[in-house]
C-alpha cells in the first residue's frame, strides 16, 4: 500500500487485460459480455444475433427432448433416464436467462475491478491482486476443460462409437439425443446432418453458459478476496512507522483503511445480486442431476454398458468438480473476511493514540459480520455445503435404487 511503485500503475491496463481475457472470451462467445466503451451500433447489433442464435439453439434442444420425454416414451424406465438430460437442458436456459437480466449488473462490477487496478501502486498490492487473478483465471480454464471433455464425450464420441442400429429393413443412423421432431424426420439426408451439427453446437452454447456462470462468480470473488487480502495487510502495517509515508498519518491510513472496507462490503453485495440466484439454480438441479448421473453409471455397468457408464461417469466427475469450485470460490471468501476480523482484533492497538484506537471498533464492528455467497439466501456456499449436497444426492441415490432396482 505504501511502497510506491510507478510501474504497476502504469501497467494496469496489462493487468485488467490479464485478469479478464479468458472470461471475456467466454462470455462473449454467448453475447453476454458488457459493452464497457461507448456502445457502437456494431457491437450491439453482433451481441443481439448471437443472443437470438443461443436462445435458438437452446430451445432446440429442450423442445424436442421433452416431446420425446412426454409423448413417445411411455415406461418409467425410460423416462427416468431421460430425466436427468431434462433437468439439466431447463436447467441452462434459466441460467442464460438470468445472465442476460443482469448484464447491467455485471458491467458495473467489471467497472468496479477496472478501478481498483488502476488506483494500485504498491508492489506487494499487485501481487496480492495478480495472485487472486491468477486463480480466477485458472478456476475458469479447468471448469470449461471439464465441462467441455464430459460434452465432447457424451455428443461426439459416444454417438459415433455405437455406429448405425439396424431394426428390420430401416437403418438409424446415431444422433445426439433423442427427439421428437414433428415437422421433418431427422434421419433423412440432409436432415440428419444438420441436426447432428446443431446438437454439436448447442453443446458448445451450453457448456460455455455453464462455465460463464463460473467464471463470473471466480472473476469476481476471487478480487474480492484479494482486496480483502490486501485489506489485512494494511491493517497489520497501520501502526508500523516504517511501512508509512512522511506524509500520511495513522489517522489518514486508517481512514483509507474504512472507507475502502466499505468499497469491498458494496462490492460483495453486487457479487451476491449477480451469482445468488443462478447458483441457487445450479445448486438444486444439480443435486438432482448427481443422483441421476450416479443411477445411469449403475444401470450402464449392471447392463455391461462400459461406454455408457464411462462417459456419465465423466459427467459426474464434470458436474462434482463445478459445484466444488462455486463452493470453493465461497469459502476462499468467507476466509478472507474472517481473516480481516482476526486482523482488526489483534492489531498493536496499543501504539496508536486513544482517539485512533478508538476508530478500530468501526472496522471491527464491520468485519463481524460475515462476507459470503449465499444462493438463494438458503445456505453458504462453503466445503461444509458441498458436503452437504453430495450427501444429499447420494442419499436421494440410495432412495431411486431402493426404488427401480
């Protein structure tokens, strides 16, 4: 905070580019990523045909899932192992919905982590921040190689590895999924090609929802806790004489202290009304999503489907993994907020005057209260919660075998 370092400063726009690169990407690739400069007629218009192609893609592949759920499946058994693809393909929409709504909402925290990079000029600051970036970024690159192997799997190879089905004298030719297109028979040519390719690309809109979903909620909590981080420090150097300029006070320091404690407190209450809902959502669907995929992976290996049972075994890894990250991402932060209560209550008070002493309860008073992600409102998202849910779909697991089995 107080060794003061010209280079960072001037390398901020470096280090926003750094921070936000693979997101942007992501985001962009389903139209949702904020217009931060001057909105140009270009760039909306882009950002509108995409919106309207994902939305095409994904109604596309949920309609005619659930026609074919509803209508021609007609057993338990099959609908049982369609549901879990029905939960999760409603499960999308609803997210990209909700990203959409709150386009706004995620400009301004982008706006927000562009102004903290720009007003860093002490060394061990950037790195602190650097460090936090670095996370976020590599918490979203393993979240999109996990969803996009189990997806690849599960719409490219698995397909292609079963081959043609020959019933009688009529040959079916493998697709995705199975659907229930009303209006054209999707094994005709050049039908079944272009369907093919649209559930390829469909996957591909779906599973960089779900990491987008992921990477906002990195990209944000992980500054957040870095300038937590960053908080404690200040806190641990406020009564160091050493750490501090001729020309600023502890007063000065500890007024700089307060009002960038409330800055972080405003800023996790943005992160909150952006992620809580969608992972609300992602939460309970994929607690049910768990215990099915677990199901499919028992019923493939009892019926020596070794193609089938490896390829939801991957998803269930792929889905195990996201939560873990969404409640990873909530502890880090929860942690850091702990971390600046203990900081603030445990400060050499004593070598400050008894009027700055005094100002400490502020800080104290404020970091009491807890800093954490609740979807929902309902629970924390923290390792005690991912506990939680997988004991709950595993319970549910042992419930549907108990059941079906």
């Amino acid at each position: 905070m107080y060794e003061r370092a010209d280079l960072c400063n001037s390398n901020y726009e470096n280090d926003i580019r750094y921070t936000v690169q693979v997101h942007r990407l992501i985001l962009s690739l389903i139209g949702v990523w904020p217009i931060l400069k001057k909105s140009r007629y270009r760039q909306t218009l882009v950002k509108g045909v995409i919106k309207i192609v994902c939305c095409f893609l994904l109604s596309f592949n949920l309609i005619p899932w659930a026609l074919y759920m509803f209508l021609i499946v007609d057993t338990l058994t099959g609908r049982l192992k369609m549901l879990g693809a029905l939960c999760f393909y409603s499960m999308v929409p609803a997210m990209y919905y909700a990203l959409m709504l709150r386009e706004d909402r995620i400009k301004e925290c982008v706006r927000h982590v562009e102004e903290d990079w720009r007003n860093v000029r002490d060394v061990n600051d950037r790195r602190i921040m650097l460090d936090n970036a670095r996370a976020g970024r590599f918490i979203l690159i393993y979240a999109t190689l996990f969803l996009f192997t189990s997806g690849f799997i599960y719409r490219l190879i698995q397909p292609i590895a079963r081959g043609k089905t020959v019933i009688g004298n009529i040959t079916i030719r493998p697709l995705v999924q199975g659907n229930y297109y009303i209006f054209f028979d999707p094994q005709q040519s050049p039908a079944y090609e272009i369907v093919f390719s649209l559930h390829l690309l469909t996957g591909i809109i779906i599973y960089a929802v779900m990491a987008a979903v992921c990477g906002i909620a990195a990209l944000f909590t992980m500054h957040a806790c870095g300038q937590l981080e960053m908080l404690a420090a200040w806190l641990e150097n406020l009564s160091n004489e050493d750490q501090r300029p001729r020309d600023c006070t502890s007063a000065q320091k500890l007024a700089m202290i307060i009002m960038h404690h409330v800055r972080i407190r405003k800023f996790v209450d943005r992160i909150q009304d952006i992620i809580g809902g969608m992972c609300f959502i992602e939460i309970i669907d994929s607690t049910l999503i768990l215990c099915l995929l677990g199901y499919y992976v028992i019923t493939g290996w009892e019926r020596n489907d070794a193609l089938s049972s490896l390829t939801y075994f991957i998803m269930l890894i792929s889905f195990t993994f996201n939560i873990f990250i969404l409640c990873y991402i909530g502890d880090a932060l929860s942690t850091q907020g702990s971390k600046v209560h203990t900081t603030s209550c445990t400060i050499d008070w004593y070598c400050l005057s008894n009027k700055e002493a005094r100002y400490l309860i502020l800080i104290i008073a404020t970091a009491s209260h807890p800093t954490k992600l609740t979807p929902g409102k309902v629970m924390d998202l923290s390792f005690s919660s991912f506990g939680t849910i997988v004991r709950t779909a595993m319970t549910y697991l042992n419930l549907l075998r108990t059941v079906t089995l």
